[in-house]
C-alpha cells in the first residue's frame, strides 16, 4: 500500500513542517510506502497528483485550498485513491463536515484507515469545491467566521461578520439555467450547497446527504438591508429555503451568466473561483474519503 502526502506549510498556524514528521510517522505504520510532497506555489498539490499516480491513498494536510487543489488533480486524472483530510487551515470546512477534529493531534490519531465515505464534489468550469459557491455577502461573511469566533460569542459571531459586509454588497443581474428550473434577473446572493452546512452553521434542512448527485441552489433576488438581514436570520435557524424573496432549485448542472457583463466571481469553498460564466456540475460519489473510526462532535 502506498500513499501520496501533499502538505502546504503555510496553511493556518504555519505548523505544517513541524508537524509533518509526527504525520510521516504515522502513516508508516499503516502503509508501505509514504511520498511527502511540499507545496510552494499554489496548483502545486493538483501537480504532485497528476506527476504521482501509482498511489492507493492521498493525503493532505492544508486548509480547504489544498484540498480542493489535491481534488482537482484526482478528477483530471481519474483517480480512484482514496483521500485523507487533515486540518491544516483556518476554514477546514470539509473537514468539519465530515466529523474530522480540527486540532490536528486528535484528527491524526482518530484515523485508523478502515472506514470510508463516498462524497459528491461539484466541478465549476476548470475547478473543484467541495461544499459551495457562491456569490453575496452574507454567505462571504458565514465562511469567514473563525471557529474562535463561534466558540466565543456563538451565532452572533455570523451576525457580527455579515452586518460588517452587508452595506458593501453589490447586486447583480444573473440569468441562471438549470435542470432544476431557471431564473433571469436582479440577484443580491447565490449559493450552490452540496451540503446543508458551513463550518457549524446549519443553514437548511435540504439536502443533509453529500452523496445523492444533488446541490441546492439559493438565489436571493431582493437586496434591502431587510431582505439580508432575514437572509441571515433564516441562516442561522436552518430555514433560508424560507424566505420569502428566495428561490430555491435542486439541481445536478447549472449555467450561471452576468446579463450586464460586469466582471464578476464565484467564491469557491471560501477561495476565489473563476470568472462568469460558468457551467457547475455536481459529480456523484466523486471521491472517497477516510473518516475517523469514531464521529467526533
């Protein structure tokens, strides 16, 4: 058994190179052969995949930038491997949702590399994510809550970053085709979710399953400080499928186009994504993942 390690030093607290030894040693205990690869520059961790495919594992250890990099790679090339998640950044948001501590200690000693899960990913253009895209600020504003933050002041924290973004929100005139209904108009936020959480935040009851071939699409066409101040309420109590001034489709594909031809991005997993327009894909059970041999909470 052999396993790529791709890990980014200078993701989070900048521990990645004290720490990889304490990983190094670990993984011999389980595997043959370990491949420790460093990441200078970013679209390292997709190179390192592509060069090094006679692996059966991947690791990575980085925040949800390498791992979305390390995701890349294993779609262009096929990979079957299957991909360990160590918390490495600030977000770590896929990692969460998967029951992975985020002290990096404790998740590298909950792995026993015997029990996985399948996983969606959704492919936008050239790129991966593993959770969302969006555009707005409030979802902007919930992803960049540390869990520092959460854990001192709890819901708050998400109200706190929002209301610093919401009066600098831009709005913008989408037209949005997919398979699960269409849409041409003002829009103040979209959001494409494999999953109904970010980070700790619940934000829907939809959609809990991250492999059935599915992500919700949020579009909300309002963009008064009311409108987004419920957005956010509605966040926070799991219920923005609610909302009154909100749109709400299940899709597999989607195309989304700026009718002005302003300039704008999607945020992907909390780093920039590409520019519109874009065409996302949500690929099915698209990778598989090590999880820890017992749920942590």
């Amino acid at each position: 058994m052999k396993i790529l390690f791709i890990y980014n030093p200078n993701s989070g607290d900048e521990s990645g190179k004290e720490f990889v030894g304490k990983i190094e040693d670990k993984l011999k205990k389980y595997f043959d052969e370990v491949i420790l690869k460093e990441t200078k520059k970013a679209g390292d961790g997709t190179k390192f995949v592509e060069e090094i495919r006679d692996v059966d594992s991947i690791g990575a250890f980085g925040g949800d930038g390498t791992i979305n990099e390390v995701l890349l790679g294993m779609k262009n090339i096929d990979s079957k491997a299957k991909l360990l998640i160590l918390p490495g950044g600030t977000g770590n948001l896929l990692g969460q949702r998967l029951n992975i501590s985020q002290d990096k200690e404790e998740a590298l000693e909950s792995f026993d590399f015997k029990k996985t899960q399948k996983i969606d990913l959704g492919r936008v253009n050239d790129k991966i994510f593993s959770l969302f895209a969006s555009i707005g600020a409030v979802p902007e504003a919930i992803h960049e809550v540390s869990s520092e933050e959460k854990s001192k002041i709890g819901g708050l924290a998400y109200v706190k970053k929002s209301i610093e973004k919401l009066t600098t929100s831009e709005k913008y005139n989408f037209d949005v085709k997919s398979d699960g209904g269409n849409y041409s108009g003002p829009v103040d936020h979209l959001i494409v979710g494999l999953s109904n959480k970010i980070g700790k935040l619940e934000f829907t009851s939809e959609n809990k399953e991250m492999n059935n071939g599915y992500a919700n699409l949020f579009i909300l066409t309002k963009d008064s400080i009311k409108d987004r101040l419920e957005l956010l309420k509605d966040s926070i109590e799991g219920e923005v499928e609610q909302g009154k001034n909100i749109l709400d489709f299940t899709v597999k594909e989607a195309e989304i186009y700026s009718i002005d031809d302003k300039e704008v991005r999607l945020d992907i997993d909390g780093d920039e994504g590409p520019k519109l327009p874009v065409k996302i894909k949500i690929l099915k059970e698209a990778v598989e993942v090590y999880i820890p041999r017992e749920e942590l909470t």
